[in-house]
C-alpha cells in the first residue's frame, strides 16, 4: 500500500516512522497510509527552509512571481489527477473538486501581482532633504496547517502569497486526505520554486508543535475548528510569533418576504448541502422573517430536495458524496436525534440514506430541519454536515440579534429586493463576510477572507492583501545626505 | 497635595482609594499624588467606552476628524501648559518637551486624515452581475498602555487613530507622569469628543489586568519595556485580543571612515543624551569602523560632550534633565560600573554629576564609554540613560552583524556618504526603523512605527497607515441583485 | 465706489486701467467695480507665481499641509461676512452661501492630507540590486478660471489641493461677483503661504486668454459653460498644457413607481430649485417611469412648490434669491416661454414672479412644466434657472436611453427602493456622478468631481484624489550601487 | 510577394488599395508590401470595436485577466518566430529582440493583475446612512498609433491595459516593420480575445487622421517622434479625446569624477550604440564634469568601442544592427557632419562602416563624439543613431542646468558612488525619468513610463499605474436608501 511522504527541501522523503491510513470515504475503505512527521523531521523542514531563504529573499518579486504564472500553467493542465485525488481520499464530486480547485488557482493569479502588491509608500522631504519609505520585507520561514475539507485549496490561500513575499515556507497539511496537497506542492516546485523554499511534513499534533515551538518559525497561519484554533493562536504568540487562526462557523441566511423565493431556494441548497456541508462557509441556518416567508420557503425547500443524490465522488451526477469519516458521520447523526429529542421537526431526514453498491461510505442525506430553537445543541455547534436549519423570526432585528449573539462570525447572507435591508444588514450585522442574496460570500482572491468573533484570531485576513501585509515586516528608512559643506547643530529636543 | 484622577465618561473622577507620590525629578521632591483605579473603576471606564460605542460608530468619519482638527488647534494653543507639566513630572527641558509634543500633534493631524484613511477597496462585477467591497469597520471598546517616557506622545500615538476609526478608547498611562496625559484628554474632550468615546484610567497592575481580561476590551496596544511587553502580549493574545506591544532597544550607530565626522558627532550627541538618553529610540551604542575612525570619533565626541548642560527642567538653557527616578538613577549609574569593572573604558563619566541647588535630582551626566564588547552586561541590555558606548568593529559586515544578533531591532543608523554602502545596510539590517545619516529615525506620522524582533511584538505597527489596519476589522460585502425574471439554477460546486 | 482688484505677490493692487460694474442681484443695483487685469497685470502675477516656485517645491509636505490647517480655521472664522459677500453679489440666501462655504472648507481639509496624498510607489529589487520608485512632483505655475455661481467653493476645488502639491496658482474668478474669492484668498494669505504662491487675477477675455498662452503656465482648470470649457480645452492643449474643463449639465433624475414618493418630492424640490438652479448639479429634469408615476409626482410636486419663498438673499428665510443678471433672467423666461410654445404644459409658473420692494432684481419663480419631449429646446439646452421639466416614459430603459443620449453626462439619479433597478442604473448609465435616491450626488471632497461626455473635457476630474494626479508630474528613478570590485558587461540588449 | 495586412472584427483583411513595400533594412531590399487602410477599411475597424465593446465591458475584469495570462503563454511559446521578424523588418540582432519582446510580456503581466487595478474607492457614511464609492468603468472605443522602433513592445504598452480596463482597441502600428506587431495580435486574438476587442489597421496618414476624427474614438495613445505627437495631441483633443501623446529625447547621462568609470563605460556603451541608438531612452549624450573625467572617459569610450561590431540581425554575434531606412541613415551621417563642421571632435567615426555581403544594407558604425557644444544642431536634435557625444562641464550645476534647458526631459542618468549627488540629482533634474547608475532608466512595468517638458504632451504617462487612469472614467455613486417611516425635509442650501 502507498505511504503519501513529505516534501522537504525539494525531494519527496518518507522517513521510517509512525504512518496512519487514508481513507476512501466514498467505500469506507483505507486506500494508502500517510507518513506521520516526527520533531526530526519537521525540524530538517524548517532548516531546509531557513537555508533557502537568503538567497529567496533576494530574488525580484517579478521573478518570484513569473514562477507563479507557470505554477498556475501547471495546475490547470494537471487539474484531472488533483480533483480524482481530492474525490478519492475526501470524497467529493468531481465538479466540487473543480471549483475547489479553480478558486486555489485563483489564490496564485493574485500572488502573481507581487511586484504591485509589496510596493511601498515613499515620502519626499519628510522634512528639509530628508526622504521617507516604507518597505515591507518577507519574515522568514513561515508555516501553514490546513484542514481536511479543502486539501486543494486552503494551502494554495498561504504559501503562493508568502512565498512570493519573499519567505519560505512549511506547509502540514491534513492526514486525512493528504495527496492532493502533495501533488500541487510538487507542481510548484517543478515550476521553479528552488529546493526548501516550499516544504511540505505530514503529520499530527507532534508536527504542529514542533511548528509552533521552533523558534525559526516566524509567523503560523492556521484553519480548522475554533478549539484548535484558540490553541494556536495563543502558544504561537505566547512564543513570539504572528499567528493567524481561523476556526468554526454557523452561517446564517435571513429571507425576507419581498426575497425572490425561487432564487433563494435554489440558493440554498447548494450552500447548505454543497460538499456535503463540511465546509466553514456552508449556509447552516436559515432565519425566516415572519411564518409567511418560513412556510412558502420551508416548502419550496422540501420540494427541491427530493432532486438531491448522494453518492461516491467517481458518479458526477451526485449532487454531494460522502461524510470525511464514519466518526463524524456519527457525530452528524447525533446531531440531527438531539434537535429531534429537542422538538424541532425533522421535515427531510437524511439519516437513513443508503447508497447502493457502496454501503460502507461515510453518508448522510441532505437533512431540513424546521422550529429550531436558539436554545437547542444543534443550532448552538458546528455540525460541518448537510444539515439545514430554519429558526423562525417576527422580524429582522430579531433575525440580526440571533446572528450577531451567536459565538461565530464567519459568513452570514440575506435575501431580499430591498436596498435599504440589505445596507442596513450589511452595515450592521456583526460578520466578517456578508453576502446580499449571495449565500457563500467567499470573497474573491483579490480581497481577503476571515471571519469575526470567535471564527477568527488575529489582526489580518487569509489570503488577498491582508495575506501580504500578514507575511511581511514593514521597514521604514529615515535617509538625509548632509552637504559637506554645512555642519548641523547638536540637537536635544526631540526631532519635530 | 492634589491627587491626579481619572476622566471617565466625560468627567473628571478621583475615586477614593489607593494613591502613589508623583515625584519632581529635578529636585527629588514629591509634587502630588496619583490615584490608582481599582478594578470596578477600570470596569466603569469599558462600560462608558462600551456604552459610547454605537453612536460613534455610525458617526461619519468626516465628523470624527472634525474633531481631530479641533484638538490640533487646543493643543497648539495649550503647548505651554502642557510642557510645563511634562518638565514637572518628567524633567524634560522645555524644547525636548515641545518636541514631543509637536511630534504627538502631528499623529493628531495624521487622524484628521479619517476619511482617506478609512477607504474600503470596491469592486465592480466579480462575477457578472455581482459586486464585492471591503470596508474597514471599527472594532469596539480597545485599550491603550503607555510609558513614562513620553506622556504626552505615545497615547497621542493610539487614541487618535483608534477613535477615528470609530472605536471607544480607555487609556492607562504611566503612573509616574500622569497630569499632562490628563490634560490632554481632557483638551480632546472640550474639542467636542462625545463623553465616553475616550477614558483615561490612571492605576497599576491591576488597572492593567482589569483590561488585559476584560471581555469588552478588543484590542490592547502597549508600549514599554520587553518583558511587560511580551507578558501583555501573552495575556491579551490568550484571551482572544488582538494586540501590539512594542518594547525595548538597544539602538546602534555604524560609522563609516567616510561619513562627514562632525556632523556625525553633532547627530550622536543629541540621539544618545538628549531625554537623559530616556527614549526607545535612543541611540545607545555607536560601532566604528576601523580604527581610524573610531579615534577621529571619540576624540571629537569628548570634546563636544565638554559642553553639554545636565539640570532642572526649568532652565532652558540645559541640554537634558533628570532621570525618572532615584531607582532610575542608581540603575544607569550601576551600568557603568559594570562596564568599567568589564574592563571598558570610561572616557567621560557622568556619575558624579553635581547640580547646585538641586542636589536631591535624579541626575545622571552624560557618559562616554570606549572599547565596549559585545560579552558586557552594558552592551546587552537596555540602559535608558545619558549613556553613549562604543564598539570597535573591523568592517562594516561585522558591524552589522553586531546589529543583527542583537535581541533588538528597534532603530539603528549609518553614517556614510556611500550609496552603496547605504542601500546595503538599509536592505540587510534586521531592524525596523533604519537611519541613513539621520540617528533617530522615528517615522514621520503618516508611516508607521514598529521595530523588529523582541522590540515589537504584534503583526501591525504603531501609528500611521499600520494603525488604522490595527483598529479596523475587515468586512467583505459580496452582493447579487437577482432579476426577478431569472431563476437561478442549484450550485452545488464551490463557487469559482 | 469700491473697486474690487487683484492679488499678486501677497499684496492687493488695483492697476488702473478697465473696469466693470458688479450689480446686487437682489436689487437689480450696481455695488461695486472690478478692475479688469491687462495682459501685463496678468504676467506679473505668473511672473509671481513663477519666483515663488522653487523654495515653494522644496517645502515638505507636512509643512505646506499646516498652512492648510490654519486657513480652514481662518475661513471658520470668517464664514459669516464671506456669506454676506457672497449673497451681495450672487443673490445666494444665507444658508445656502453657508453650504457652499462648508463644501469650500471641506476642500481645504483634503487638502491638509498632503503628505498623505504625496506618497509615491517604491519598489525594491526590481532587478537584482536595482530599486525603483515614483514620486509625484509638482508642474510649477498653474491657473484656475472659475465660474460666478459658486465664487468661494470651486476655486477651493482648485488652489488648494494644486498648492499643497508643491505648486504655485493664478485665479481668474469670475468677474460678477469677485469679492468673496478674493478675501479667501487674502485668508490663505493670512494662514500663512508666501507671496506669490496663490495670485489671483479679475479680469475677462483678455486675462483669460494671457493665461492660455503663457508658456509658464503649465496647467488649466476651469469650470463654466461647455462652449466655453471646449474652447478652453482645446486652447490650452494646443499650447501643450494640461488642461481639465468642467462644462454644462442637464441632470436628470429618474424616479419609478416604487419609490418614496413624498421623500422623492422633498428632494427634487430642493435639487432643482436651490441656489435659483444656477448649479451645475441642479436636477432640471426628472423623468417618471409610468403615468402613475408622474401623475402622483406632478402633483405632490406642484403642492410643494406652494411653500416656496423667492427673494432677497438678506432674509434667510427665502428659500432661493434671484438670478446673476438681469441678460440671464431673460434667458431663463425665454426657455419657458420656448416650452409653452412647444406644446409643454406649464404647472407652475414663476416667469411673473414679483417680490415686493425688490422690484428691479434678478427674479423667476420656481416653474415646473410637464409633459416636455426630448425634441423640445428646453430640454436640449441647459436653462439654468429654477425650472424643472417632467418628461414622462414607460420603462426604466427608456428614462435611461434619454440619458444616455444626450450631450451633458454630469450627474443623475435614481429614486427607487429597488436593489436591483439602482444596481443597474448605477452601473450602466453613462453619466459621471450617479445618485441613489440622492438628487445632487456631488462626491464628497475625498472622491472627485467630474462629468462625462460633453460636461468634462480631459482625463482627470476635479478635487479630490484626481487633482493631485493631475496637479504633479509623475517621476520615476531607478537607482543601483555598483559594487567597486563588480565590472558589468557591457549590454546591447533592451534590458529586461 | 506577401502583403502584411489588417486584423479587423477577428479575421485577417488585406483590403484591394494602396500598399507600400517593407524593407529588409539588413540587405536593403524590400521583402513585403504592406497594405495601407483606407478611411472605410479604418472606420470597419472602428465598427468592430464598437459593436464589441458592451459585452466586453461587462466581462468581469478576472476574466479578462486571464485571457492575459494565456496570451502571456502564447508570446513565451512564439518568442522565436516573433524575434525573426523584428529582426527581418527593423533589423535587429536577435538578443535585443528578444530583450523588446521579454518587456512587452512584463507589460502583458500587468495586464493580469486587472482585478487588483481596477479597485475602486468604497466610503461607508459620507453622510448619516449614506455611502459613496468610485469606479473606473472602461471608456468605449481607443486607438493606439505606435512607431517603427518597437514593433512589439510599445504596441504592448497599449491595448494590454487598454482592453483589460474593458475597452476595445483600435491599432496602427507602424508600417515600416508591420509583421510582428500583427502576428502578436494575432495571439492575443487566439488568447481568447472576442472579435472585435482588439483590431490592427495597417496604414498612413489617412488612418491616423480618420482615427483622430471619429466621434466613436474615445481616446488616442500615440508614441513617435515630437512634431508629430504634438499634431496627434492638439487634433485629438480639439476633437474632445482624451489624449497622451510621447514624443522625442535627448537624453543625457552625468559622470562625475568618483564614478566607477570603468562600470560608466560599460554602461555607456550599450545605452548609446544598442539597437543602433534608435531608442526613445538612448543616451545620445554624456556630460563629464571636470576634464579629468571626461579625457579618462573619452579614452576608455574609445578603447571599449573597438570590440564593437556592427551587421545584419541574422548574425547574432553582432551588437548592433542597421538604421530603418535609407534615409534615416543619410540623415544620421548628416548629423556627424555637422558636428564636425562645428568644431567638434570626431573621436571615432561610423560614417564609412562596410558589412561584407550586406553592402546595400542601411548601417552607420558607433561614432563618438568630444567637445560638442549646446549650441550645435548635433546636440539640439534628436539624432536616433549610433551616435554618442560628450559635453564637458566644470561642475555638477552646469551639468545639470544643460539637461534641464533642453527641450526634451525624457531621461536622464548620473554615474556617481556619491549619495548626496544622487539625491540632488533625482529631486532637482527636470526629467520623468531618471537613474542613479542606470543608463536607460525605463521604468518597470509596474511603473509608469513618462517624459517631461516636450517628451510628453498629456496629464498622464504610459502603461503601468497611470495607464490603467488613462483608459477609465471615474464614476462616483451616493446611495442612500431612505427609510420609509421617514420623510425628509427640503433642503435649500447646498448639502454640506
């Protein structure tokens, strides 16, 4: 069986040690091991980082970047065999591979705009023949550790816009579905990244704290669960590092009555049910204002939803595949018994799904859930599973009070015709991404993602140009060229 | 003897309760007492910032700057006043302490800058039909700590910036100078601030941990020496804040054989003693290269120091005051034993510097030391007195070196007439804030402040366009306006 | 009787030589003469301008800034007799002289941004060892000629942001009401600009002219009438000088059937009648999408305009004052007459207006005139009074299609409670400045100011971040060291 | 024989009409015929482009940006067959080809960062609830007309940005060398580029002039020589276009005496001589100060430039290929002899240069020239040869007064180690563009490219930040959405 190894210094390296097997979540069945990264191991990552980066910090931005404009070449002509290994070991469908995939290329296109990106502020007498600029310089070696629900495209939001900073790069990916990453590490590599400037250890909580304890680490980016998010953020600052953590979500959609109904339906149910709902922008909350919004949506929702097919990631006529792991299958389950034991009404229940010939994937059906309770488990936590839950509400304040309560403050979106709703939700609403009839309001590459509340610690966003100001130091530089004619006075007070 | 309070909510408040002397540094004498907030006075200073917060939040920046020109104006025609205070409480001769406070105002005029500064990036069809745009929108409750140091600068660095931005603020400056911070709270009040958009809450540790683990306080920005630094930085980061905390220095000087030696010696003697050397910006150390060069410095160094002036902060005709304290003094004195047991040279010695008639001040002379190393206890830390110590090093690569092995990375400086040599330094230097021929680089208010390594903890610097990033979350607004005509089609791949 | 004269070099002169009457519009009387500068009286104020250059370029940013900031007090200060000035000789009521100096006074505060505004690009590395960046250097002498209807805001438009980019300014105002400009600019005088840095001029074709061709001068702004701001254009550029030149307007509001009707009411009132519509963004025509629509709007309308009060600007509570001249009264009456006789229906007719003891000032009352046509001349032409025309049309496309096609694209407006319908228009009408149910969508002073099509002749438009690309020169330096002990090779090849 | 022919509406057009041969200006014969567009074959052109241009405009600018990134590829794959034909048709050698070619791929690289410079400026509460942003919306129809010198790169600076700003594109390149122009065309066509989006006219004079009237025209970038960019400049505008037009240069280096001389030369050499001088940034003349400079100049000039060798494009071992044109040749051996009739030195001479075999082909030999005078035609003109002359200074100043009298200011150089002489140099000289040890000082491609004086008629300069200003309009939208429970008051004054 194949052991996925590590990306170090420019070689794939498998290192004797511990290993944990990969799964095909679409059969339940283990399909490769993947090599679990010890301190050693990371540590020799992290010097094969550190070797390359005096020589990488010293390259034009352009010529950074033109390595990008190939990476993205490569990518493209190689997006068949990532999206089969992103369907094989975390089981999405093909075309939700794709998208996945295209919005991680989008991530390169903008780190080719490096040259425009790190240019600095310049000043002209500051004061009497004296000039001013600020230049922001790559930290060093920065590292990434990304989750399992998006092996394509969560790596390629950290290191194309660190690496194209000027910094180096160790990348831990997920142990679930580690191939994908791997295999995109390796193409940015054949486009002429040199050797240790992007380095890829698989591994478990031993590789991240040795990531989080190296003192040559400067700065960690993080996404997954906001308890291990909380976890991150404060060891890795608490040993002088920057960090960005990124965590949970529970996205919340309002409708209001005047919605165009359909639009919203349709809507919807990808958001929700989309990748199976593992995913931290997934529309889990449906807020209806008034009964007359919930019961028309409630029903047209119903109705859409007998479309659904669940299946393997290998039929691209499924519409969602399996759940990453029987353990999280479970805990989906569980969470659909505990709002039924709580009273809400089960209106579609995906439970029992049964997929022929593949009886022993991970898989849930596309669940609605209707009368939820702000009080209730189910709308408290994450479920990360295609669960859609309407909570009703006698008005739109209403509806903005229960999102801007809630721990999370990821994504959030309204449907509605009316402008003045929309800017006032937009204004107020207390969200890091809000989207105005848009029910997945990732923003594009050229802007920055990152949530409020307890989805987010730390001062900047993932990717777009906070990724930039995120992976650079500012330097400013004071310079005066004194005539040798004129010799200045001693001066005491502070310069003014 | 009159007792320093608090302003809270737009009034003055003294709060019975512990207190602490305020000294006079140029006679040794106690001139009034401090209050030292409690926790449930720190507590009622978040709520009157918490409670101010919706309004001024939606308060138009335009409006908010209004005010900032306002406060310019008060603080020009209140500059003597002020002065006078920092002199009392500090002992900064009067033209030192108009330096600073010139340098305060300009962060004032750089707030007037709101509504530029505050510009989201807006883009037209991300996709067809849909918009996207990133607004900069204000945090809430944020905290500021500041240093003895500079009373009236380093809290003008924070509040400015922040309440722009629309955040409520509750300042905690030092204790041992806190009456011309008052004032100029109080003056940014009269300038039209709403009660509670600004607080100032004077105290101790437990003022500060009141804030560091209150949940209403969203962000810190401390400055001070190192190891409070990173204990703010910890404590904040662990309870979910964000935070920029900025710490100590060892700032050293590289000149070169070819730099103008007068001049040279003209910018050292006033970076190195000017403020009794009292500055985290100080430039505390000078490396000569070569020789040659060192000799032609310290000879022309001790002749300039022959005419510097040590006394009370009253006559303006000194060059430099007292230092803080009496345990201030013994500390900077103890430095230069050290070095001297260390086997440097003393070429100047300021210890037993005698003011007539203020025999009780906490003076220290200004001090020459040579043929310091690396291994001296002088060299390592930070001193914060009118202490000047030179380095011998046998080319510029060794200085810098030096430079960049130190735990510091606040400030440094090259004096040459080499481009080269200039563009090499400035680019190579692992320090944030870099001087060509210009010794105390502090950037000018419209860039931003922040040195590197153990000197700043935090992603974003102080002040200038790195503040306003500080005192802002990122919200991304992502809108699609449905024609009613169109039904759009289930999505279930992720957006691309 | 008074004769209003120039500033040049920082001092008041009259030069004997041409002048001319300046009437009170509200009495129809003569109040004062204006000296009309010769070709020789303007060359010595470019000869003015042209001497205070050099030192002016090299002041920093910060400094010319704080000029800035004192003359905004200085014009707070004086608001009051600057409005009696204004209303004396254009007829504006109070509190709408205050609202043009509040948008004047708004410009200056951009202007005190300078150092902000200032910064140039910086790139590092751009090859290897090679940096490169751009600055934004002034042109030097550049001029202004500015329009009677708004004597004390548009020149702020101008010299303001102009000077603090480093240049030095000749102002020909209008010559009908002089005198509000020049004591502004005596307050800039005040606030402390040296002589010669801001001149102005009073004069007609002949100092007009004398400025087009004055090689010295290296820009022109104007604002006025199209025929006049194409000739302007075209002059200028021939002579090879930069050029803007705001022209005429025809600004159209939409208003559709789902709109706040009342609120829509309340606006047009204001937007189509303040300031008598001499405004370059008065909203003169208003096209109802329905016969529902424009029923209801007629009619709402004419109830209105009932309450509305014409008459001298010494009472503040006259809603609007008279016309500029007695030749523009006429014109005015002309095009109402034009439209009765073209079929219009005249709703409400202000062509007899009389105001009691003002009998010989410049008045027409507010007029509305519904169902006009495109083909109609008071539709084509811009009237420039107090007259507002309804054409009505059956679908949003339609309303749209006749903005489009006519001549003037300065601004327009949509009211509408409609995301959708406000998306669209924004985005596909083609006209500069677009209102969302906001009737005079003047950007505020940190956008800028500009039509499209024939309401603007050049590339950058007025105040605001365009002014300072347009009043600098961009300057781009690449700067490598070479290192003594490197020889380059010698290279042929277009470096890339 | 094959005639080069148009690319109109997607598809190849030779048109029946007049034609003019093209020649090998290597062997001086004529190898093609190029057609030469009527008005109608121009105004079919003009058609395309306007059909083409309402869907293009709405194609979100992320698209467009790619098509870039593939044309990016193209232009990489085709480099060979591209280079060829430079070299066939302008003569030359392949290495400064492909150096041409490399520049305008860095051009097509700015064009993918699209979605980054097309941001606009978003401003949330300008007002109470009221939100302001600005645009750049593409302007319709432009044309491009571009010189012979760079057939491919200079094209590039153009309809890149251009058309990724979602315009459509008119070009006509120059037809002495037509061929590598259109078949890069022809790759951006194949790119992805709809019909109509990006259209080549090959012609004279009758196509400039019908491109310089047509109302469809929105805006005109012109590149070429000073008369005529000055004709360009004035019709356009005159005609209402927004204009920039680039002209001619004589651009000057400064040696000063702590020059690393032997670096000067080597820098000197291929900025003067490389593609025969026929450059716009060509350093045609170098001032020394001091004679001890300019006789060490003078001599190692000498002495460097016997290795040169001159012959057709085909030989790549040659440095420098022949003149365009017969005439051009006359022209430039013309210019020598002046100089010599005036006195100056010819120190080495390139009249009589013989390539064996290519004896009819159009060469002139590297030519030094010493002691030329500022009042020599020689050095008024702009010779656009291999022809560099010397002017001795005695000082810096005077140095620098001579380049800042002359008529052209397009760049500029100084050789110096001296970072205070760099600095005045930079600050002072009244050129766009400057370098500090760099001969040909073209700004990168995300830089702007730009003259001063009459090297540039027009606000702004071109590709990079400035060109991306140059092909929009700035639209600025107020939206405020009125609450229905709220009607608002008229408002008279002018809203402040």
């Amino acid at each position: 069986m194949k052991t996925v190894g590590h990306l170090i210094n420019g070689e794939l390296r498998e290192d004797t040690g511990r290993t944990q097997p990969v799964y095909n979540p679409s059969t339940g069945e283990v399909s490769k091991q993947v090599a679990l990264a010890s301190k050693a191991t990371v540590e020799s990552a992290i010097a094969a980082a550190q070797a390359a980066f005096p020589a990488w910090r010293d390259t034009p931005p352009a010529k950074r970047a033109r390595i990008m404009f190939r990476f993205k070449e490569l990518l493209e002509q190689n997006a068949k065999a990532i999206n089969q290994l992103i369907g094989e070991e975390h089981g999405k469908i093909s075309h939700d591979a794709g998208g996945e995939l295209q919005r991680g290329i989008e991530n390169v296109e903008y780190a080719c705009y490096a040259p425009e990106l790190l240019k600095g502020e310049h000043s002209r007498n500051t004061g009497p023949g004296i000039d001013s600029w600020s230049e922001f310089q790559p930290l060093g070696v920065v590292a990434g550790i990304t989750p399992f629900n998006f092996p394509a495209m969560v790596p390629l939001w950290m290191y194309p816009a660190a690496i194209i900073c000027g910094n180096t790069f160790v990348l831990k990916p997920s142990e679930r579905d580690p191939s994908s990453t791997l295999l995109i590490a390796q193409l940015a590599q054949e486009a002429g990244l040199p050797p240790g400037v992007l380095n890829v250890v698989n591994g478990d909580k031993e590789a991240v704290d040795t990531l989080l304890h190296d003192p040559r680490v400067q700065a960690v980016s993080f996404v997954g669960s906001t308890p291990i998010a909380e976890y991150i953020y404060s060891t890795a600052t608490k040993n002088g590092k920057r960090c960005q953590a990124l965590g949970g979500a529970k996205n919340h959609a309002i409708v209001l009555e005047d919605a165009d109904m359909d639009n919203a339906v349709a809507q919807l149910v990808g958001a929700a049910f989309g990748s199976s709902g593992e995913r931290c922008m997934a529309l889990s909350v449906v807020v209806a204002v008034g009964d007359k919004a919930a019961n028309q949506l409630v029903e047209k929702m119903t109705a859409a939803m007998q479309a659904l097919r669940t299946g393997p990631y290998s039929d691209s006529s499924n519409d969602f595949g399996p759940l990453i792991t029987r353990a999280h299958q479970e805990k989906v389950k569980g969470y659909i018994d505990s709002a039924e034991q709580d009273g809400a009404s089960i209106i579609v229940d995906g439970r029992q799904v049964q997929v022929a010939g593949y009886e022993q994937g991970f898989y849930v059906g596309a669940t609605l859930i209707d009368h939820v309770k702000p009080s209730m488990l189910s709308y408290k936590e994450e479920i990360f599973g295609p669960v859609l839950q309407v909570v009703r509400a006698q008005s739109m304040e209403a509806a903005m009070q229960l999102i801007n309560e809630h721990e999370y403050g990821n994504g959030t979106c309204i449907f509605t015709r009316d402008g003045e709703a929309a800017r006032y939700f937009s204004d107020h609403i207390q969200v890091g991404m809000v989207g105005i009839n848009v029910p997945l309001p990732v923003p594009v590459a050229y802007h920055s993602f990152g949530g409020w509340k307890r989805s987010l610690f730390g001062d900047l966003s993932a990717y777009g140009p906070d990724s930039v100001r995120f992976y650079t130091r500012r330097k400013t530089i004071t310079q005066r060229w004194p005539s040798s004619a004129v010799r200045e006075q001693v001066q005491f007070a502070f310069p003014s």
